[in-house]
C-alpha cells in the first residue's frame, strides 16, 4: 500500500510537482507522439508521459508525482505495482512466457479458469475461456450464446460501451467518435434505453418510472425483436463508458426475469465493475443478479492483456472444439498476473475496501453537488463513483467544456482524472483500491478545488 497507513497517521502530500506540467521531457515525447502514432489513438488531453507508478501514484518522465484516480480506465484495482501480481509474472517469465495454450497447454490456464468458475456470480457447474481483451470477451459471449442456442439477435441497453470491434462496436451506443465512419455494422443487434434514474420525470415516482421502463421494454420485444429470435442480452450491471448509470435495480432483474421466461442467455458485462470495483468482488451481487455468462477483463489482471468469459457449462460447452481461442488468449503471464490478482483482493480484503472508499466519495460528492449548481448528479456504487456536470439543474443539458476545464486543472494539479458519458460531460472516480484515506482525501481536496476553479 502507498502514501503510508490508511489513517491514524499523518502522511506526506501524495502530489509532487517539480516542473510545469507537462515537463519538458513529457513535450518532447508528445512530439514524438504526433510524429510517429496514427492520430486516430486518442490522444490524453494532458500531454503528460509517465515512467513509473506505486500504488495510486505515478511519476511522470519529468520526476512530477501524480494521484491516479483513473486506474488505467478501471484495470488497476489492486493498484501499481501489486506485490502478489509482480511476484507471480517474474516467476512465470522465468518459466514460461508463452506457447499457445491450444497448441503447448500449460497449468496457470488452468489454475486460473478454475480460480474465475470459483468465484464467478454464477451457481452450478461452471467454465471459462481465456481472451486478450475486454471487446473478444463480449464477442466471444454472443458467440457461445449463438450457437448454444441457434438463435441470430443479441440486445443491448444505451447507453453501453462493450468494445471496438465490428460486432462489439454495433453493441456499443456513443457514436462519436466510437462509431463514426465504421459502418456498415453487424446485422440482428437491437438496443435499448436503459431507464436513467436521472433523467426521471419530476412529476413520476421512482416506482413508476421503473414500471414505465419494463413496459417500454415489453413492447420493444413485441415491436422490435421477437424475442424467440434472441440469443442474449448484454447487459452491464453498472454501465461504464456510458456514464458510471446505475440502473433500477429492479429493472436489471426484470430483465433476467424475461431472459428466464424466453431461454435468452443472459450476459453480464463485467469489464469494467469487476474484481471489487463496487464493493462486490462483481457488480452482479450488489444488483441481486445471476447471469448465464460474465464477461471479465480490466481488473482481471491488473493491466496485463487478458479476458475471459465464464459461463454455465452447458452453455461453454454447446461450442465446438475450435470454436474459442487464439494465439495469445490465456498467455500464461497474463494468468498468472490475474492469479496474483484474486490472492491480492482476498487477501486484502479489497472489496470491503471499495466499499469504505465509496463511503468517503460519495460523501464529498454529495456535498459538491449541494455547492456547485452545475453538478447535476453524484452517483454510484461502492468505489465506482461519478459527478454530471450540466449547464442547469432544470434541463440537465450536458456541460462538456466545463468537465473539461475540470479535467485539465486537475491534472495540471498532480491528479489525474477521467470523463465518461455519451457527451462527455461526467467525471469518474476509478482510483485503484489500494490508496491510503491521506491520499483519498488529498485528491479529492484537488477535484474540489479544481470544481470551484471553474465555476
């Protein structure tokens, strides 16, 4: 654990900003930046370069120390630099670095497919495959559930993120600049509206707007998509990309209720609310949710690229031999990188961790929304925590150059930060789960100061 105990001590500032940001060294490597990598990788609205990190920290080329309340968007939740995990890969790498886990098969596959079944929100006998990323996770998912079911159509709910590949680009909602420019997309993909809580009427109650979204999603099977054609529905049990929305929660069961009532697979997307990140080892238990298929990645291995799906048996297994795989799914690095992840996280106790983070987050950030009137939102679920900013409170109209003034001042602060939501007008909290309440507080400090600086 960095910046000393998590409280009864007093603790250095985290924060060390020797340079301007960004430093000199940092501007040089963004030259080098635009000369050499395509323009189309997004470019990080702060110009800064980092050499090394600890925990939640992380020190930029120029020696500058920066709070990481981004977490390499949600993969660090065992934190920078994790014992057990760096133990684990320098082990391996002495051993085995890769081989092909169809071709050359090798144990840490196997220990961790039968570590994922164990801890995996669903009940009964369970498997899983490996993958590289978070987007062949979910193609993979929709692939088993096809062919387990010999149905064409999949439904996902707006405003979702689930990939960049063809198919997983046609489940994802945000078209700039995710989709534009890449049609024509996959067939037989419908989408939905998932209720906003948000967005509720003033005039309707809580219960009746949930209500009002189950019907909506009744009559969009009745009008839409039969659902006797449906393979499955990918839902995200938080959704991520989208905005850090947490659905009703009786509006998620809902939807296992018609997947149950129709033999649609139910796939949850756990990329980026797994492995802790809301006070559940998955988003899934805190929703009262049992999937058919989960999809993993992000946390799963604290960085190393590695994904997996894990699913009912008969399902994983109605695939014919082949049908799953690839050259580096599984890379036995990567899985022992994610072992060392699941020891990390129950050893540690870290799911209680987020839990306790959450607290602290969502207590300041109910206070920034009672001070700054251009907060429209303070939301989330355990250590998953997000801010809307709007122009008003009235109508609740998106206020991008705001959350982007924030942004630049935080990081010009030593505290690194992320936007999310369909117009990038939210500011998301995905700290690794290991930092100290001195460092908790000391970035929340510069995300307050930054809130006031720009109104």
């Amino acid at each position: 654990m960095s910046g000393g105990a998590r409280g009864g001590t007093v603790a250095q500032p985290a924060i060390r900003i020797r340079t301007e940001l960004p430093g000199p060294k940092s501007r040089a490597l963004l030259a080098e930046r635009r000369r050499w990598v395509s323009a189309g990788v997004a470019e990080a609205r702060h110009g800064i370069f980092f050499d090394r990190a600890e925990g939640a920290r992380l020190t930029d080329v120029d020696g500058n120390v920066l709070l990481d309340f981004a977490g390499g968007i949600g993969c660090l939740n065992a934190g920078h630099g994790a014992p057990r995990v760096l133990g684990r890969v320098r082990e391996q790498l002495d051993r085995l670095q890769h081989a092909c886990f169809m071709v050359a098969p090798y144990e840490p596959y196997v220990a961790l497919a039968r570590e994922l079944c164990r801890i995996a929100p669903i009940a009964g006998e369970t498997r899983a495959a490996l993958f590289n990323s978070g987007a062949e996770a979910v193609e993979n998912a929709v692939k088993i559930a096809r062919r387990a079911t010999g149905r064409p159509a999949v439904l996902a709910f707006d405003p979702g993120f689930h990939g960049r590949t063809l198919l997983t680009l046609t489940l994802t909602s945000k078209t700039t600049p995710y989709r534009d420019g890449f049609g024509p997309f996959a067939p037989e993909v419908y989408r939905f509206q998932i209720p906003d809580p948000l967005r509720r009427p003033r005039e309707v109650s809580d219960e009746a707007f949930v209500a009002r979204g189950i019907a909506d999603l009744s009559r969009f099977l009745a009008s839409s998509v039969n659902p006797a054609t449906l393979a499955c529905m990918v839902i995200e049990p938080v959704l991520g990309e989208g905005g850090f929305i947490v659905p009703p929660r009786a509006f998620v069961q809902e939807v296992e209720r018609l997947c149950r009532q129709h033999g649609i697979v139910l796939v949850a997307d756990e990329i980026q609310t797994g492995f802790g990140r809301t006070g559940a080892m998955f988003a899934c238990e805190w929703a009262g949710l049992e999937p058919d298929l989960v999809c993993m990645a992000k946390s799963l291995s604290n960085g190393f690229p590695l994904s997996a799906v894990v699913g009912r048996a008969a399902l994983m297994d109605a695939v014919q031999p082949g049908g799953l795989g690839g050259t580096f799914g599984g890379n036995p690095v990567a899985c022992a990188a994610a072992l060392g992840v699941i020891e990390t996280l129950e050893r540690d106790d870290l799911p209680a961790r987020a839990v306790a983070i959450g607290a602290v987050v969502e207590r300041r950030f109910a206070d920034f929304a009672e001070r700054f009137p251009f907060v429209g939102d303070a939301r989330g679920v355990g250590a998953m925590r997000a801010l809307e900013l709007v122009t008003d409170r009235a109508s609740l109209a998106p206020d991008r150059a705001r959350t982007e003034r924030v942004l630049a001042l935080a990081a010009s602060r030593g505290l690194l930060l992320l936007s999310a939501g369909l117009h990038g007008n939210v500011i998301r909290a995905l700290m690794p789960l290991v930092l100290s309440d001195a460092e908790l507080a000391e970035g929340l400090a510069v995300l307050e100061s930054c809130l006031a600086d720009a109104a």
